[in-house]
C-alpha cells in the first residue's frame, strides 16, 4: 500500500468528520483521519504534497498536504519538513518516526506493527492472530536493515518492577516522548539480534553514570548512548540505562526513564575502554535472573571511610550494586582469577592508598576448594610490578589468573591480610577479610561476601596492640558469621580511641 500512495499522481484526503463552516485549529486536530495507524503512510508516502488534496464531509476542497502543511505538523508532531519532502523518510531517526505513530490506533492489534512497514521498508508476512508480536517482531526486522540504535530509545508506559526483562516496546506509544531523539550520524556499530540477547558491538561506548531514582537517592548504572537530541545543545546525547547481571551480560533498567538528552541529573563518570562485545537480554529467561550471577559474590559496601578508586577485572564489577560477580552462573563456580581492588582509606591525619587481592578459587581439578575468600594487602606502591600487571589496561577486563600470578611473583603469596602504616605519631594496624551473610539492599534471596575492614590506631610511644577478638567493636570476627544487612560495613570499619 505505502508503494501504491507513494506512485500516486494525486491522492484525496475525505475528512468526514469536519465541519464544512470549521476552519479552526481544533477542528483539524479532532479529526479521525489523524488519530488512524493506516492513514500515516497515506500521509507521508505521496512524493508531491501538492498532489494531496483535502476535503471535508461535504466534500468541500480545503487545501493541499503543502498549504495545511504547518497545520498538519502541529496535529501529528512530524516535521514541516518531511511533510513537505524536503526532509527523506530515511534522514529520521527510527525513534522519531515511532512517535508519528505513538497517538495512532487500529482496529485490530496486528495493524499497529504492520501499518507501519512502509515507513521503515520493511517486507514481512502479515500474521493476524499473533497480537503485539507483530509490532515486536516489525523492530527485530528494523534492526537487521537499519545501523540505528534509537530503536532503542522509548519509554515504558507503566510503572515497571524491577523483575520485568525487555529490550524492545511494546506499542508505539512507548516513543511518545521520542520525537526529537536523532541517531548519531557519524557511528557505524554493529548490533544484532542473537538467541542470547542483542548482541552490541565493544566498539559502540559504554558509560558509567550517576543518577538519581525516582525517590531521591544517587546511584550508579551502565549507560548505552543511542542518540542527540534536536532540542537540548549543552548535553544533547543520551541513551537507555543498563543493569549488569553477568560477564558480558546486561538487562534494561525499566524502572528509569531515558538517559540523559539534557538531563541534568545525569553526569557521565567514565566511559568504559576496550570493552568486550556484550549482550543486553531482549526477554526473561528461565535459566538467568538478576540474582543468578550473585550467589556467593565478592559485595564492597559504600563506607564513609574509604573510596574505591579501581577494581579488576572490569567483566564482573558490577558498578552499580558494587559487587563483584560470579564468571558463571554455576553453584560450584568460583573466582579463578585475581581480584584486585585499590582503596582510598580516610586515615585521621591523611589519607592512604591500599591494595587488596582475593584470592577466591574453584575446584577445578579435584583439589579442595575455597569455601571462603582470603587477602592479599599491600600499601599502592610497595609491589610496582605486581599492580602494574593487574591494573594495566590489557589485561582489565578479564585479569590474571592466579596460577599465572602464583608463576610470576610467588613471592604474592607471602602476603597476609594484614598491613601497617604511620601518619604522623600515630600507627595504623589494618586488617581486611570478607564476612557471608545476606546484604539486603541487594538481594534477600542469596548470601553475598562482603568486605570487612578493621582499622586500629595506637599512639608511637605504645608498641602494643591488642589483636582483633570476636565480638569486640572495630574488630574483624570469624569472615563466616553473618552479616546484618545494609550497613555491614558500618560496623566493622571504624577508627577506635585507643
């Protein structure tokens, strides 16, 4: 049909429902000729607007596509320009020409996803009996056409719990807001539809970014940048909110609107380098939730005392609940490889840089296997070659294994969990290990280790310090004893009066 308007050498418009004595604004607007799925190729697709001609339910002519155009744009949202020629179909962005249809309704479901094959030349077969699929499966024809990653760039109709697992939309109206969204004219990744999920391209950016819920509070997520925006100039890009649930394995946060665009609640902290490729899941699985990678975790709590300054490997850190996740989903499953991290401590007097290694693990060979994480510590200086090998940025993603690390530098496995340091006239005995317990800020459903530091202070003249004793505050007890839920950290990682 899009063809058969578009070969058309004139085109009539019968608005039934217009009044012969109205010439208003409103009157145009309330007609249903612009509130129908199919009539918005009938719009759009005739290449002369001169040769579409209206009329109203007397059959008066009341003017041409080309005299009503600046009515019309304002009735429909779609640009003077397109509506005129002077702006091709393909030169929109795939989000901008979802909202044209996001106020449009049909008769029957199919039609919302096949009225809309002409405007993106599209060839499919017509399926009437599947439902909403069809407009799914019309974007999953998109992104095998188009380089546009504004097909993404929509926003959920409903309020959304935080178990829900989608990538595409539903209907149109999910583009409602996404009328002034372009793609990036100068990108060319590559993106694809797979049997695990969108496939996306470790060429195309991932950002990490700062935000606030939708009651208040700050947090950290994944961003992927899928576009600019027409209207905002300062900080025009902006793009979908991404949640990591695995290595290379990210789910849409449904719960949050659009990314950026303007918004200036969000502030870009880093963009991510030599990012693998990664997958972003398009529907639920059975077999992976967002706790399928969490089981037995390595979880670092927010703590007034220190800051996180890097963290190894890149794959598992989870930015966002701060943990550090499984490399499979499997129970027996442990961490083969070093995990490394580098601490800002806020030491009265000055603050002081750490390094932490885990060592945590699995049983590979039939050896025993670590049921619980130990530490390797070290002040950021003292082993140069040692985070120089970890925290470089070739090997970040994925780091060292640590039978490779045990090869290089045995002399690694010497460390204790243990460090001294002085600031001032005052010595600081440090003691870092991970404690299993359920860290309900992030699940309720599985036990997390979560890191626990105890800081002691003793004055230069007073050689003695008392060991750490279970159950004495400010010291560390048995790494296998539960933790108490949000706030572990604010119990174990404190500054004594010695």
């Amino acid at each position: 049909m899009y063809r058969f308007y578009s070969a058309a050498k004139r085109c009539y418009v019968h608005l039934e429902d217009l009044q012969p004595d109205d010439y208003s604004k409103k009157g145009l607007s309330s007609c249903r000729w612009l509130t129908r799925g199919w009539t918005l190729q009938e719009l759009l697709a005739p290449r002369k607007p001169e040769n579409v001609r209206f009329y109203d339910r007397t059959w008066k002519y009341r003017g041409t596509k080309l005299t009503l155009a600046p009515f019309l744009s304002d009735c429909t949202g779609i640009r003077k320009g397109v509506l005129l020629g002077s702006i091709a179909l393909a030169n929109c962005s795939i989000a901008e020409r979802m909202s044209w249809a996001a106020g449009r309704q049909t008769t029957r479901i199919e039609d919302i996803g096949y009225s809309l094959l002409g405007l993106f030349e599209i060839n499919m077969p017509l399926l009437y009996g599947e439902g909403t699929k069809s407009f799914r499966r019309l974007q999953e024809e998109i992104v095998k056409r188009e380089n546009d990653l504004t097909i993404l760039a929509w926003e959920s109709l409903k309020s959304e719990g935080e178990s829900i697992i989608r990538l595409f939309a539903e209907s149109p109206a999910a583009f409602s807001n996404s009328s002034l969204i372009d793609y990036f004219h100068d990108d060319f990744g590559n993106f694809s539809i797979t049997n695990k999920g969108l496939l996306v391209s470790g060429e195309i950016p991932l950002r990490v970014v700062s935000t606030k819920t939708p009651d208040g509070k700050d947090i950290c997520m994944y961003a992927l940048f899928v576009g600019t925006s027409f209207k905002d100039k300062h900080e025009p890009d902006g793009g979908i909110y991404l949640r990591k649930l695995g290595p290379k394995l990210f789910t849409r946060e449904l719960t949050l609107p659009l990314a950026g665009f303007g918004d200036d609640q969000v502030k870009v902290i880093h963009t991510l380098e030599d990012v693998p490729d990664f997958y972003i899941l398009t529907d639920p699985r059975q077999n992976i939730s967002k706790v399928s990678f969490w089981k037995s975790s390595l979880h670092i709590p927010s703590n007034d005392l220190f800051e996180i300054e890097d963290t190894v490997p890149e794959e598992l850190w989870d930015v966002t609940n701060r943990v550090f996740l499984k490399p499979n989903p499997y129970i027996w499953m442990q961490y083969p490889t070093v995990i490394a991290m580098e601490l800002c401590l806020k030491l009265p007097g000055g603050n002081k840089y750490l390094v932490v290694f885990c060592d945590y693990r699995g049983d590979y060979k039939g050896q025993t296997k670590k049921t619980h994480p130990s530490c390797k510590v070290f002040w950021k200086g003292e082993q140069p070659r040692e985070e120089a090998l970890i925290f470089r940025s070739g090997i970040r993603n994925e780091s060292i294994y640590w039978s490779q690390l045990e090869i290089d530098s045995p002399h690694i496995l010497q460390l204790s969990s243990k460090v001294t340091t002085r600031v001032n006239k005052t010595k600081f005995h440090i003691w870092v290990c991970f404690a299993k317990g359920i860290v309900a800020s992030i699940t309720d459903r599985e036990e997390l280790f979560s890191l626990k530091i105890d800081i002691r202070q003793q004055l230069q003249t007073d050689e003695s310090v008392a060991q750490p004793s279970e159950g004495e505050p400010g010291t560390v007890i048995d790494p296998i004893a539960p933790d108490t839920g949000d706030n572990i950290c604010q119990d174990w990682v404190h500054v004594p009066r010695l």
